[in-house]
C-alpha cells in the first residue's frame, strides 16, 4: 500500500468514527432516559441538526481543496455526503414513525399546507436521489458531465436545508441564521476560481 | 499621601447590610409579630430565595379543580418534567435552558407595579398582593402551542379576587402584564428574540373569569424560577405564552394591550390565543397535541392525541366568544 493510501484509510476511518458519534451518543440517551421530557420533539431535532452539521461538512470538502490546493479532500466527499443523507433518513424516519405515528393524513397536510415541512421534504428527497446515484457505476454510466450537474443540486438541498431550519424556529432566533451564514460562504468559496479565471481573462484583453 | 491598609478584621462594605434589606426585615419581623403568627411564617417572608424555592406553601385549599375531576386520561405530569421543560426565553431557548440559567432570577423581594384605571394604584409588595387571600390548588390542563401538553397542579389565588381588592373602574377594558425586563437577572435579554420586556393581556372578562389563576406554587410548592417566579399568570384555555411569568407590572386599560408574540409575528399569534384544535398556526397543525410524560406505544413513545376545544374548557369560557369568529379572532 503507497503511504498516500494508508493515510487515506486512516483518515476514512476518522471519518467513519466521527459521523456515528452523534448516533452512537443518540442510543445512549435513549438507554439512559436522557431524551427530556418530550423525547419525541428532542430526538427529531437532534437528527436534523446532525444531518444539518455533517451535509455541512460535506459542502466544506470542495472550499477546503480550493483555498488549500488539497486535491486528496475530495477523495472523502462521497463518504460526508452519504453520512449527511444517512442523518436526513433517520430525521425523516423518526417524523413518521416517533412524531406522527404513521399517521399518514396528518403527514400530508403537513406536507402539503406547511411550508417548511414542504421545503424539508424537497430537500430530503434531492438527498436520496444524489445518495442513490453516487456509486461509481452510475457516475460511469451517466457520464462526469451530467453526473456533475445532477449532483450540483446538493446547493438547492443545503439551502432548502437552511430555510427548513429558519423557518421552524419561533421568535428571532440567531442560531439558524448562524448555520445559514456559513451555508452562504461554503457556496461562495465556490466562485473563487471562476472569479480568478475572469480577472486573468480581463489582464489578457 | 494616605494610603488606607486593609486588615482581616476589616468590615468590607459588602457586608454591611443595605439599608432597603434592613427595612424589609423589620417590616416582615412588624407584619409577623402584628399578626403573632412567627411560627407560622409564610415561606414567602423568608428573604432567602434559594432556600424558598421548592419550600411548601402552607394552607393550601382543595377546589373542585382535581386531578381526578379532570378525567382518566389527564394524569399529572411529574414535578421534574414541569420544572425541567420549560419555555422562557429571557433565560435561553432551549427547552433545558431555563431550569439551568433562571438561578440568576432574584424573586425576592419583588413588587408588582399597578396602574391605570383602578382605584388602588400603586408599588406592591409581593407579599402584599397575595396577602388576605386563599392560596387554592388548582389542578390544570397546560398546552403549549407548540402542540405538547401537560397537567399542572397550581396554587395560587384567582386573578378576579386580587383585580375586586384593587378596584378596576368602568373604563377597564383590558388587563396589560409585563415580565421583568432585567439583563442581570435574566441573561436571554441579550438577545432580540422577542421585544423586552415580555408582555401579555387579557381582555376584563378572560381575566375575572373563574379559571384565571395568579400563580405562585405548583405541586404544593414555592413556584420554581424557571415557571415563573414568583408570580404568574395561567389561563388554561389558552396557549401557554399567554400564561406570563415573572409578573412586575399590572395595568388597567382602556385599549387592547400589545403582546409580545403578537408582535413578533401577527400572523401566527393572536390576542386571543385560545386553544382551538380547528384553527392551525401557520406553520403546524393544532389538532393533536403531545401530552409529555402520558402513555407510551410500542414504540416507547407518546403517541400524540386529539386537543380539545379550549383544551378542555369550553363549558367555562365558550360563552365569553359567542358570536365571535375564531377564526379570524385566533
């Protein structure tokens, strides 16, 4: 094994340990009668806030290789990513089962009549989608273009990701626009390349 | 040059005792001795407001409002719950937030400016506004509306009595309260969540209904700080914001008074705010509510249940809205 490849493992396994953390800590709770006194509403937030954090991290990767020229970065995006859905599965998960109970009218008009739930929904199926599509095979078969276009809409995601937060909080709460804020220069960071490609251009002429 | 050396023996200035203290405890030793009643002292005269909180009230009144007149499904929801879930956002908004940070909360001594138009308008003592009345237990449903719920045993006197002793006049139409509004006691101020100081109001009829309660215990107790220390509102077919905590100010007024919630989003929060399954906050459902602490499934967790219209009251306080949309008037 070449030592590029051995910190590779080492670092995946990193990752592996640090995304099922928060799980692993979830269970605990649950075991130790740690969930408040209403489980149901503190469980659904904290998987929501750890799909939030880790889709996060995710969206981080690309910013990372690009103010650090660390092209290795990428080779874990995958990974974060699927994490990041894996939280929003159970997120959802817990709504239907914990929350609403199977209730499934109920579901739907929340769906259908509330906007956040509408726009959490949105973003949670984006999610499945690109998880669905991120194996090697399909990103052969689909070709890097169109693969990359389709998985560009993890930005609509995120940012559904943000509103869906925004949105749930009552009063002005800071904390959501704070996740926002961050959403906003993760995306950002994105245009420095281009930005510099322009500018080089503008010198040329 | 005079240089002032400090020895151990030193009174510090800290210690000497402020004059307003000193005051207050001849005034406490004065009542207790006019009324020859030193061994049985209220906890409320005790100025030490750790050891207050969680001290029973003495004297307290059974009413018809039980739990067991409440029905089978409406058991009490435990003490630690009631006091470890709370939503007050002048110490945090978290639900947790409250029972860690309300320490810094000083619920003695406390006065209780009233105003407006009443007949007896002045600064009152706590002790003084509670004092001459019944404390009675009353047993309550408590929704949130946030669609969770509980069953709350409160002691307290009902608001019509203390507004009767005070003397509301004609032009009363309404009853304006007000929250503390100190960021040393209450470090969520910092933040602009809501408008500060909270603020809340009832209109004349809501607050001499029967139901209307001015809490200052729950569970046979001094009421812990982070439920509202140390009086409070609690209007049991309303949504819980309504119930304002921490009381120092009671105005009589002829307008409709702004309250906090509505302020902060007119939309979704009404002057009103009665508990009404048919009429949905804009962002969720009201039909069903989480009872905290009720019956789990398979599942170990509680399923959510149908609230009741004016969660439960409609016999006591329908007849105040007859005529009224409620929905419009949400």
């Amino acid at each position: 094994m070449r030592a590029e490849d051995k910190i590779f493992w080492v670092f995946k396994s990193i990752i592996w340990a640090l995304c099922l953390l928060p799980l692993a800590w979830l269970i605990w709770l649950i075991l130790n009668q740690g969930l408040t006194a209403n489980p149901a509403e503190f469980m659904n937030r904290y998987l929501g806030e750890w799909a939030i954090r880790i889709l996060w991290v995710a969206l981080a990767v690309t910013p990372v290789k690009i103010l650090t020229g660390w092209k290795q970065a990428l080779r874990f995006r995958r990974l974060i990513g699927l994490f990041a859905s894996f939280y929003v599965v159970l997120h959802v998960t817990s709504y239907v089962v914990v929350d609403q109970y199977f209730d499934w009218t109920a579901i739907w008009n929340d769906i259908v009549k509330r906007v956040y739930i509408t726009v959490g929904m949105a973003s949670f199926l984006i999610l499945i989608a690109l998880a669905a599509t991120s194996w090697s095979s399909i990103v052969k078969r689909l070709g890097g273009k169109v693969w990359k276009r389709l998985h560009q809409g993890v930005y609509l995601a995120g940012i559904m990701a943000a509103i869906h937060f925004i949105m749930m909080r009552k009063g002005f709460q800071i904390e959501p626009f704070i996740y926002a804020g961050i959403l906003a220069a993760l995306l950002g960071t994105r245009l420095v390349p281009h930005l510099k490609k322009l500018k080089k251009k503008a010198a040329a002429a | 040059m005079l240089i002032r050396h400090s020895r151990a023996s030193d009174v510090l200035s800290s210690e000497i005792t402020p004059h307003s203290v000193l005051l207050n405890r001849r005034e406490v030793l004065r009542a207790a001795a006019a009324t020859g009643a030193i061994a049985g002292l209220s906890p409320f005269m005790l100025s030490n407001t750790a050891v207050a909180a969680s001290q029973k009230l003495p004297n307290v009144i059974k009413t018809k409002w039980t739990e067991h007149a409440l029905g089978k499904d409406d058991k009490l929801t435990p003490y630690d719950d009631v006091t470890s879930y709370n939503n007050f956002y002048e110490f945090g908004t978290g639900k947790g937030d409250p029972a860690r940070n309300a320490h810094t909360l000083k619920p003695k001594p406390w006065t209780v400016v009233v105003d407006g138009h009443v007949e007896k308008p002045g600064h009152y003592d706590f002790d003084d506004l509670i004092r001459g009345h019944d404390l009675e237990e009353r047993v309550y449903r408590f929704r949130c509306v946030e669609a969770w719920s509980m069953v709350i045993p409160w002691v307290g006197v009902p608001l019509v009595k203390i507004i009767k002793r005070l003397g509301a006049t004609s032009n009363a139409k309404y009853v304006a309260f007000e929250t503390l509004a100190d960021i040393e006691q209450m470090p969520g101020q910092r933040f602009a969540t809501l408008k500060w100081p909270y603020r809340e109001g009832l209109r004349m009829d809501e607050a001499m209904n029967p139901l209307t309660l001015m809490a200052v215990g729950l569970y046979g107790k001094v009421i812990p700080n982070q439920n509202g220390a140390p009086i409070r509102l609690v209007t049991p077919w309303k949504y819980g914001f309504k119930s304002i905590k921490s009381i120092v100010r009671i105005s009589f007024t002829e307008e409709m008074p702004p309250t906090s919630w509505n302020m902060s989003a007119p939309r979704e929060y009404g002057f009103y705010s009665n508990v009404n399954p048919l009429v949905h906050h804009p962002r969720w459902s009201q039909a069903k509510e989480r009872r905290l602490g009720g019956p789990t499934n398979i599942f170990g967790f509680t399923p959510k249940r149908p609230t009741l219209m004016f969660n439960g009251y409609e016999e006591e306080v329908a007849n105040m809205y007859h005529g009224m949309d409620l929905k419009r008037n949400y």
